[in-house]
C-alpha cells in the first residue's frame, strides 16, 4: 500500500525535523509518496531554504518507505490556499497523511492502526493529537470530548459543545481523501478568503452542517509538538494572512531627510481652518491639541503611520516618539494589530449577544497580570476608572476619594474642572505627587479622614519614579483605613510591566484600571482586580455597548502574545534609557541642566521647574526637533516595539542640532514662546 503524504512548507529547516521525526515515530507496513508544495513566504534566509530543499529531495534515502517525492517550488509567495491547491491535483491514494513544515513528532504513532480505525469509525479524518488543540483542558472537560471504544489506537471525539467541534484542522493528520479533499477545495472556493484556511474549512462543515457526516477523531495522546513559533519568534517574522500581506514587521524607511527652513504645513493648515467650522476645540482628542505641541512649527494633522515613523498630510516624515499618546505600544501598522483586524473584522464586530471573545480575553488577562482574577471590559480609560471608584464607593460605603495624578475627564476624576457640580467636587480632592514631599501629604491626607475615603486613585507622575516603600506604605494606609488602592495603569501598563507600576515595584493594588497598551491602540480598556472586590461589579449599572467589540479584544490577545513572548519590555526600556541619557548627554555639552527625566520605557521632558516656563522652552525644543524629522511631546514621551536604535541616534543627533539653535537659547534665556 502506497499512501500519499501532502505537506505544505515554506522552506524553513523546521521541515527538517517534521520528516525527521515522522519516520521516528511512526510505524508502517506500506510506503510513502511524499507531495510537498515550497511557498517563498517567510523571507527564509537563503542558505536555510536551499539546506531545507536538499533535504526534501532526498527524503528517499533518509526512509526507505518513501518511493517518490514530488517538490513543487513556487517562484514567488502563493498563499497557503492556493499551495493547498496544487497539493490536491497530486493527491492519488485513497488515505494520505497531511504535515505541515512546523511540527515535530514525540511519540509513537500506529499507522497501520489509524487507517483500520478510519474507515471502522466512519471518519473523514484523524488528527494526531498535539498541545494546540488539546489547550485549556480541551479533551479533558466534562461533557466536551468522548472516548472512543473498539478502535486499534485510543481516540477521542469532541461534543458539539467544544469549541474545536466542526475544525477539520489541517495539522498533522490522516485522512480519506475522498472525503476530506472534497470539502477542503470548496472551503477555498467560496467562503472569505480573509479567513486563515482553518476557519474556511470549519466554516464549510458548519454550512454542511458536516458534523456527523466528517466525524473527525483525535489521537488520545499528544504526539506532535508546534515548532512554528518558536521559529518566528527567533527570526522575528510573521504569518500573513493572504498573499499580498506579506510577513512584514514596519520598521525603518529611509530616515526623515534633512530640511532647511521652516516645515511646510500648507494642508494642515488648510484642514485646520475646515475643523474650526466644525469641531469645537479643534480636535477631539484633548492632548492632540496643537498648543500642546509647537503650534505654527509643528504638523497639525498625520495621514499614515509605519513602524516608528509616520508621515504628515503635507509629505513630510518623521520619527515618532508620540506613539499615539502611548497607545501605539508596537508602533504603526504592526502585523500584530493589523492582520488580526483582517482576520476577525469579517466575522462581524459588535454581535448581538456575548463572544468567546469576552471570555478567552479576560482569562488571559487574569494570566497575564499578578494578582488579576477577574475582569470587567469598557472602552476608554477615563471610563475605567470612573467605574473603578463607583465600585470602590459601593464596597466601602463612602464617598470620598483621593486622586493622585489625571484620570480621565468624567466629573468624578477631576479635582476641578468647569461644568463639574460643586457637591462632587468637594467629595474629590487632587493631589499632584511632584515631590516626595507630595507622598507624605497624600498619606497624611488619608490618615486624617480614613473613615471618609473610599480610594485612593493614583497614576504615577512621569517625571519621577515613585518607590516601592511609598507604594507598600500606601498600601498599608489604605487597608487601615478601610479604603481600597486603585492603580490607574491606563499609560504604564504593558509599558513599566504587564501590570504595569503595581507590578513594576512588587505591590498589588484591590483594582487597576488599563487602556491604550492593553490592546496597542484598538479601542478597549478594563478594570480588573481580585475576586474579592470585582464580584461586587454584579451590583452596579457600569455599561458599554462596545465594550465586547470582539476585533479589539481579539487584538488584545494577540498584543498580550506578543508583549509576552518577544523582546517587548526590554526592547523599550533600552532604547528609552539611550533616549534619555542621549538627551540630558547632549544638553550637558550645551550647559544645560538635564532635560530627560523619569522612567526609562517613556522618557519625560523637563526643561524648568515653573510650569509657563517650562512650556515655552519646550516649545522650543519641539519645533526645532519636528523641523528635523522627530515629533516629541513637552511631557512623557514613548518607546514602542517599532523603533531602533538608528531611530533613537537621529533623535539625539537633531537634539544636538537644536541645543545649539539661536532660538532655543534665546527661549532658554527669556522664557518666551517661538514666533509663528
């Protein structure tokens, strides 16, 4: 009996060790034709690929089972689904074995015994069992999955209940072909092509309503291994999608070319005239304001974003340290966050009634940050932590709060503010931690009135770091008193650490609140905490009609993924710290004080101590930098996944240029804003 192995490669050496531990592992009374299809879609470096393709014809001599072996190479990247394709036109055998380049074998497999066991339980195909498919306790849950009985190898069948019931996954796997090849060449026929090819499939059986008639079994035990990711991780490369996504991390254009002159900012200008008939205030993101920047000498409005760098309406480029206000954690158009988007978007985004979505987000969430165990999703930051302090008012029965840092513009953030009633603002008191003097006032103040206070709300200043003794000691004060410790993680967490400051320095707060990193830079924040005090959320009115937006949490996941399993946190604190000291280095051959001050994933800016001063000095700063390709911020500013060292080098050496520049030491000197 010959039967036909198909498997879909890219030229990656995983190959290698696929085939290698295939013929291992596996015991057989027939012999093999091997069809293997080689897609250009990874970039493989070169020598790897001409080692992986020399393997591959080969294959004869490394098993003697093996009679023929049929390589298609494509000069150009196809897509899975058409690769797919060409492997259906040479399938012959009436059961084949399907692989793909990115699994590895490690236990025994009775071939023999799974093609008796494929035509005895009626099946389409057999899944050799593997740890993707068998996560979260997917063969194991009550009611989820069945033993099967009278089969040669132990098998397993999924409930419709399961999650994975309807896949006919195209990992490693035996099949019919008559059955199973049918079904694959309509799913890449007719259903959206956006889709991976997985879920084509199972959208195929789903419209077939092919449960009962595919029946798809799985091996007991788990016998192949996903070597996949660990390869992209090492070679920081990316699936995409469909063929004309590439794998393509944005990372360094040209660098910003040298101006001279003023910026030309004609169409921003003219955009800017437009939205004042229109939009009260200009924009509708407060701190996007111009006169937050270097009105007149700064770009108004942006049209596209790649990697670091982004480009303005007028064709100019530059290397951003804005990074979206801290939301853009991986940069501009990162695969992460946009081929999730094309994937999940044609699904629909806000369904009538709960996603998986809602789910497999918060528990990963509640994995992923010390002391999580539960979480409740909203939109917006500011949204955040308003329902965090309606909560805190409702455990503890009180009504006061103490906010340390901004919150949010919701009535009861704002220590005062026009429009905001008077009552709630004397239940609010503000208190900016500047000093460490600030530290002990902020203690002292809950002291005073600790049967008053519900919480304690605080978001770290950027231009010092707090310590780990003044967070412990309010810790401490806040369960004295009977109030709770809410940390406002909006902009450092997924940034300082997964849970951000609280994590940073080892103290879990009863609450944090998370935006912008947490799905970086989809819409989406959260409150999340211990059971204990987020079981009390079943008594509140907190709302969203978006807050289960199934594309945003999608990418949520797939950012956390990321953040986790690359060189993320270590990435940005390096080159924030080269950021930083490069800045204050190149003001101190200037004779200036040092300039750059705070954290080292985000840098904060602080030319003088007194506020209008401060402005118009870093107003300076501003317009000179954006005038040689990089937008900063006057306050904290941010290193995110996309940028590189020769990003940050460009930085520093335009800071070198505009230490130097008449009108920055004349606003040094005088204190006056530039001249527009």
């Amino acid at each position: 009996m010959v039967i036909d192995i198909t498997t879909t490669s890219v030229g990656r050496d995983t190959a290698v060790h696929t085939f290698t531990s295939f013929f291992k592992y596996v015991t057989f009374s027939g012999y093999f034709r091997v069809v293997v299809t080689v897609d250009p879609a990874y970039s493989v470096p070169s020598e790897e690929r001409s080692r992986t393709l020399s393997f591959l014809r080969d294959l004869r001599e490394v098993d003697p089972r093996v009679t023929e072996v049929v390589l298609e190479e494509f000069p150009r990247q196809v897509g899975l689904p058409a690769a797919l394709g060409v492997l259906l036109s040479h399938t012959v055998s009436p059961v084949g074995v399907h692989l793909e380049d990115d699994w590895q074998f490690s236990g025994a497999v009775d071939l023999d015994g799974l093609i008796d066991d494929l035509y005895g339980c009626e099946a389409t195909q057999i899944v050799f069992g593997n740890s993707h498919m068998a996560r979260g306790g997917t063969f194991e849950r009550p009611g989820e999955a069945t033993f099967v009985t009278d089969t040669k190898v132990p098998l397993v069948r999924l409930e419709r209940p399961s999650w994975a019931a309807h896949y006919m996954p195209l990992g490693p796997h035996v099949h019919r072909t008559a059955l199973w090849a049918p079904v694959v060449a309509r799913a890449l026929a007719v259903n959206d092509p956006s889709l991976c090819v997985d879920e084509r499939i199972r959208e195929q059986v789903l419209a077939e309503d092919g449960y009962d008639r595919h029946r798809v079994h799985f091996t007991r035990d788990v016998v192949v291994h996903d070597i996949g990711r660990a390869w992209v991780a090492r070679h920081r490369k990316y699936r995409s999608l469909t063929p004309e996504h590439l794998d393509r991390i944005p990372e360094n254009g040209p660098l910003p070319r040298a101006r001279t002159g003023t910026l030309d900012l004609r169409r921003s200008a003219e955009l800017r005239r437009r939205a004042e008939r229109v939009t009260p205030g200009l924009t509708h993101t407060y701190q996007k304001r111009p006169e937050n920047f270097a009105d007149g000498h700064y770009p108004v409005y942006l049209e596209r974003g790649d990697g670091a760098q982004v480009r303005d309406v007028d064709g100019q480029t530059y290397v951003d340290f804005v990074a979206g206000l801290g939301a853009a954690t991986l940069g501009h158009n990162h695969p992460v966050v946009t081929n999730t988007l094309k994937e999940k978007s044609p699904r629909g985004l806000l369904l009538s009634l709960p996603t998986p979505s809602e789910v497999t987000a918060a528990e990963l969430l509640a994995e992923t940050v010390p002391g999580v165990e539960m979480v409740r999703f909203l939109k917006t930051g500011a949204e955040a932590c308003a329902a965090a302090i309606r909560l805190a008012r409702l455990l503890t029965g009180r009504d006061e709060v103490l906010l340390a840092g901004y919150h949010g513009w919701h009535d009861q953030l704002i220590g005062s503010s026009p429009g905001v009633p008077a009552s709630l603002l004397a239940l609010t008191t503000r208190i900016e931690l500047s000093s460490a003097q600030d530290d002990e006032r902020l203690l002292e103040d809950l002291r005073i009135r600790d049967d008053r206070i519900a919480c304690v709300m605080v978001s770290t200043p950027y231009h010092r770091e707090l310590t780990t003794g003044f967070l412990t000691a309010l810790r401490d004060a806040c369960r004295q008193a009977g109030a709770l410790l809410v940390l406002d993680e909006v902009v450092t967490g997924f940034r300082l650490a997964a849970g951000g400051l609280g994590e940073h320095l080892g103290v879990e707060a009863d609450l944090i609140c998370f935006s912008k990193g947490l799905a970086a830079g989809a819409p989406l924040a959260a409150v999340a905490g211990p059971r204990r005090t987020m079981t009390a959320f079943e008594q509140l009115r907190v709302s969203s009609t978006f807050a289960g937006e199934t594309v945003s949490l999608e990418v949520m996941k797939a950012a956390l993924r990321h953040y986790a399993q690359s060189d993320y946190y270590t990435h940005i604190a390096t080159l924030g710290r080269r950021l930083r000291e490069g800045l204050n280095r190149v003001a101190a051959e200037a004779a200036h004080a040092p300039v750059a001050v705070g954290y080292d994933p985000m840098p904060c800016l602080r030319f003088a101590e007194d506020r209008a001063r401060n402005a118009c000095i870093a107003e300076a700063f501003l317009a000179g930098m954006a005038q040689r390709g990089v937008l900063l911020r006057r306050d904290v500013n941010f290193v995110t996944a996309a940028h590189r060292v020769e990003q940050v080098d460009f930085a520093l050496a335009a800071a070198e240029e505009v230490f130097a520049e008449r009108r920055f030491r004349e606003a040094v000197a005088g204190g006056q804003r530039v001249p527009t």
